[in-house]
C-alpha cells in the first residue's frame, strides 16, 4: 500500500519523538499504551431525498485506534494511529465530515472501505507556569470547544492551553496539511493553503458562571484554479481564497459539563464575521473566457446560539434552544456541531443527527428531553424544526446531498447532476427527530492529558438516529423522509 509523503512523515516523526524518550518502558507499566476498538454499524437512506439512484448505507465497519503516551518532567508526546475496514463505505468516526469525499478525475479524494491513517501525533510542554491545566502542544493534535461550534477537529497546529478553576484559555494557530489517510491523497478544496488563527478566553465571575470572548481569523492565499476553455471543472479545483475573521462572546452556567448539578442551565453566543473573499468567474455560456477571471467580494454576517435547560430530579432534564445565522455567515471550517448541550455525557449534533444543519442562512429551534443514570445509562431525545432566514439563498449541510438531474431527452439518461436549487421564497426546511441512547459498562484509567483525544474514557453500546422530513423550501418532488442512524460498540483496552 503506498502512502503519501504527509502519511510517511507523520509515522516517521511519531516514532521518533516517542522512542526518543529514555523512559518509555517504565511509563507503559502504568497504562501509557492502548487499543480502542469500535465496531459501528450505519444504516442511511436517501441522503439525495430520492432524487437520484443508489446512495443509500448499510455495513458495518471495524475501526481499531492503537495510541501511546509518554511523559518525561514538563515534556510529553502522544500518538493515536487508525485501521478501518468496513462491509460498505460508513462513518465510524463523529468527526468525519459527510462530505468528505469527493468525485474526481484522478480518485485522489475518494473515501475507501479500507484504510490506514494517522489520528493524532504531537509533543506537549507544560513547564511555562506552575498550573496543571496548561500545556503547549505542537502536532497534529484534537482541537475542541465546549459548543462544537468553533472547533472539534484533527489539524496540525501549535496550541496553548490554560484552564483553572477561574480562567480557561486557547491560543494557536493551525492549518491542514494532509487527512493523513491511505484513501484520502488530497485535501478539500477549502482547506489547501489555509492558515487558522484563534483565541479564546472565559472567567468564572462568581461560581459556575461563565463569560468569555473569543475570535479567529482564517488567512486563506491557495492558488486558485481558474476556468479554462475545454477544460472539465474537477470537484477539487480551489475557487475561492480570502481572509474572513470572526469574533464572538459567551455566557453559560457551565451548561456543556454533563455533571454539573444545576437546576437550571443556560447558554448563549453572539458571533460577528467580516471578511473579503476572491471567487473564480465560470466560463461563459458559450464556453470562452470571461473578462474577469476572478471576482472579488467583501462578506459579512453574524449568528447567534441560546438554550436553557432545566433539572426536574437527579435523572431527567428538559430544555429548548434556538440559533440563528444570517444569509451570509459562516463557520470557520474547524467544527463539529457536536456537544453535550443536552446534559448528557453523550455529545449529540446541535443540528440535526440526519440533516446536520450548519450555521448558514438558517434557524433553528429545538426542543429535547434527556435521562441519565449515574454511569451506567444516557438518552436523548430530541426535536428540531429548520427554515431558512433569506428565501432566496442556500443553506448549509453535510447531510443531504439533494441533486437536479440533466437528461437526455430522447433516451432519459443523465447527463449530468448539480445540487437541487431550493426553491425560491420558501423558507421551511424540514423538521427532525433524533433518539440518542448510551449504556457505558466501565470507568477506564486514562492520563488526563488525553481528555481531549478520547471523548469517553469507558467501553459503551450507543444508538444515534435520526428522522429527517424536508420541508416545502426542497419541492414536491422528493422523497417525504431521510434517516441516518449508528450503533457503535466501543471498547478501550
């Protein structure tokens, strides 16, 4: 199996920095080392709402994580690599974006059912102050904020992080590389040649409450591929580069902590983004060049993000929430959507488990019951209702992949397929349901540096599903429903 040279270069300096260290064998007595193993299943069904053949998921995957960690004083380093085989091209991973693979000429971004990659590998510093939460991290390394909403990604970056009892603080910048997949030789489009810059910072002003402001600027100069008479387009051609920042506050009462123990929570954010963006021109309609190769654009917009939840006794909570971005906002291209906004451990999609909204031209509102026994169980259950915020314009999600297909009119065949245009003036996107259920069997030991990396330090069983209805806004002629639903076993040796 050939590798990429960012593949072999990840490998390579993985082993050295944690075979560098004198002390390796006696840290692996004290379970520096291990495997986890997740067993996922996938069942997905029209995720292009019927409007084109096949798509459809049903497999199950095999997904083994070997990681090892080392600390010697102030210094550590840390590697997780990655083995997946699969019955049919599936998710087994939360950070996995749907989108993630794309049609090309060359195939050197198409997901496979087999591959090998590297997760994690970096070297931490922690000797710059006394406090045990802070650390510098350089590496490929697990970036993620409370929200989901800014960060929850495997990226190489430079990253500081304090966090005390009455200040938490990220700083750093990133910028991606390689996927470090066997499968996956390029990258998207939209992360070549982008750097990321960001900050964050929140106080704990009196106990359990919290404010903080936070930003990030992405510096985007990737060559740009520009439109070519007789040429094919090819789906990872960079079109687009710019410089857009976005700055935001926060408050909560620590409401993504699952075991906090507040009657009633509460979250909220307001985030501004400005920025300037150059766009290549298409051809002409007659197949020449245009007089402009590229367009240039300033870009502006804003979001904002609220829920309160409320404990009715030590097991049950409910709670509502609603976001809203407008027309022209969007996110950074680092996050998950994913958090534990419904007071369980386990961490669930703000936007959707099947649509999986992102915050771009659309409003949400949410409503969500959630049950947790000690360790042992967790469920939600949770209702989400979209529209648009301008009917006139797109939205975003990387869990529908609607098209509009050109045939031949004579003998019907598809001549080729673009992304369904929603239609003009309706707003009503859809509504959804999402059932998520966990039953944890252990407490594992893990070194808390690791919090960041492994997400539940436990063997589980979880079911995540859900029910997506489309709406109005998508027309008359798809289907009425769209599911996507997991099982995934875990356990960490």
């Amino acid at each position: 199996m050939k590798l990429n040279p960012f593949v072999k270069a990840g490998i390579g300096l993985t082993f050295a920095l944690l075979w560098s260290c004198p002390t390796l064998a006696a840290m692996t007595e004290s379970k520096n080392f291990g495997l986890e193993v997740k067993l996922t299943g996938q069942s997905e069904d029209d995720r292009d709402l019927g409007t084109a053949g096949g798509g459809d998921v049903n497999g199950v995957g095999l997904d083994l994580r070997p990681w090892i960690y080392g600390e010697s004083g102030a210094w550590s380093a840390y590697a997780m690599g990655q083995a997946v085989t699969s019955t049919d091209i599936i998710e087994t991973d939360t950070l996995q974006q749907s989108d993630g693979a794309q049609t090309t000429d060359s195939g050197d971004r198409e997901t496979k059912k087999n591959y090998l990659a590297m997760r994690e590998f970096w070297v931490g510093y922690s000797g710059f102050t006394p406090y045990p939460g802070e650390i510098l991290k350089f590496g490929r390394q697990r970036l993620r904020n409370d929200d989901g909403q800014w960060r929850d990604t495997n990226i190489e970056a430079l990253n500081w992080t304090f966090d005390t009892t009455l200040l938490r603080a990220n700083a750093g910048v990133a910028e991606r590389f390689s996927e470090y997949r066997t499968d996956l030789k390029e990258l998207a489009p939209k992360d070549k040649d982008r750097l990321h810059a960001y900050a964050d910072a929140a106080y704990q002003w009196t106990p359990g409450q919290w404010v903080g402001i936070r930003g990030h600027h992405t510096h985007d100069d990737g060559k740009l591929d520009y439109a070519e008479p007789g040429v094919p387009r090819d789906s990872l051609d960079k079109t687009e580069n710019g410089d857009i920042s976005w700055i935001g506050l926060t408050a909560d009462s620590d409401a993504y902590n699952w075991r906090n123990t507040n009657t009633v929570n509460y979250w909220g954010s307001i985030t501004g983004m400005s920025g300037d963006r150059d766009t290549v021109n298409a051809l002409n309609a007659d197949g020449t060049r245009p007089t402009q190769a590229k367009r240039s654009d300033d870009i502006s917009g804003w979001a904002a993000d609220v829920g309160v939840r409320l404990r009715l006794d030590p097991q049950w909570q409910v709670g509502g929430a609603y976001a809203r971005a407008s027309a022209d906002y969007e996110q950074n291209g680092l996050e998950s959507n994913r958090s534990n906004y419904t007071g369980t451990r386990s961490r669930v999609h703000r936007f959707g488990e099947a649509f999986r909204g992102e915050m771009n031209n659309m409003q949400t509102a949410t409503l969500f019951g959630s049950w947790m026994v000690n360790d042992e169980y967790d469920a939600s259950l949770i209702y989400h209702k979209f529209w648009r915020v301008d009917g006139n314009k797109p939205v975003g999600s990387n869990g529908i992949n609607a098209v509009e297909n050109n045939t031949d009119d004579v003998t019907g065949a598809i001549l080729s397929s673009t992304s369904l245009p929603l239609e003009d003036g309706n707003k009503d996107l859809g509504q959804e349901m999402d059932l998520v259920v966990t039953k944890y069997f252990k407490q594992g030991l893990l070194p808390a540096a690791l919090s960041q990396s492994i997400d539940e330090p436990s063997a589980l069983v979880r079911f995540r599903g859900g029910v997506f209805k489309p709406g109005d806004a998508y027309g008359s002629q798809v289907d009425s429903y769209m599911h996507r639903a997991f099982i995934d076993v875990i356990w960490r040796f």
